[in-house]
C-alpha cells in the first residue's frame, strides 16, 4: 500500500512543478487534473508541489480543498489501517 502512495504522491509533486514551469512558456495543466491527483491519494505530493514551488497558492480552491484532502486522506487511511 505504501508504493502506490508514495508513487501517486510524487507524480502530484511532479505535475505540480511541470504546470508552473509550463505557466512561464505555453499551456498548463488543466486545474481539474491538478485536483484529480490531489483527490486520488496524491494530494501530499500537490500540497508540497504547491508550497515548494509557491504555485496556486493564491487560489482559495486550491489552498481549502488540498489541505481538506489531506486531512480526509489521512483520516481515512488511519480508520482503515492505523489500528
């Protein structure tokens, strides 16, 4: 179970460092798909992608929801895993 985390979070981090690189030359990254990782256990990886990178931050839909994500994620992973 720890792989896939650990893979789901670095991609996070990835795209999250490739669509600010991308925001400085041509198209970006779609915000949906920005979240789609969040929400698929990735969203670790896209908050730090976010504080490390200093991307979206200024976005109230991203600073709430990542974090809440997170929270939830963890909340959820503990129920079913932390006893």
């Amino acid at each position: 179970m720890l792989v896939p985390l650990l893979l789901m979070n670095a991609a996070g981090f990835g795209i999250m460092l490739l669509d600010k690189n991308l925001a400085r030359h041509r198209r970006r990254v779609p915000e949906a798909l920005l979240l789609a990782f969040a929400a698929c256990f990735g969203s670790a990886g896209v908050l730090a992608g976010m504080l490390i990178g200093h991307h979206k931050t200024r976005k109230p839909l991203f600073t709430v929801t990542v974090p809440v994500l997170l929270l939830a994620q963890g909340a959820g992973l503990y129920l079913l895993f932390g006893h």
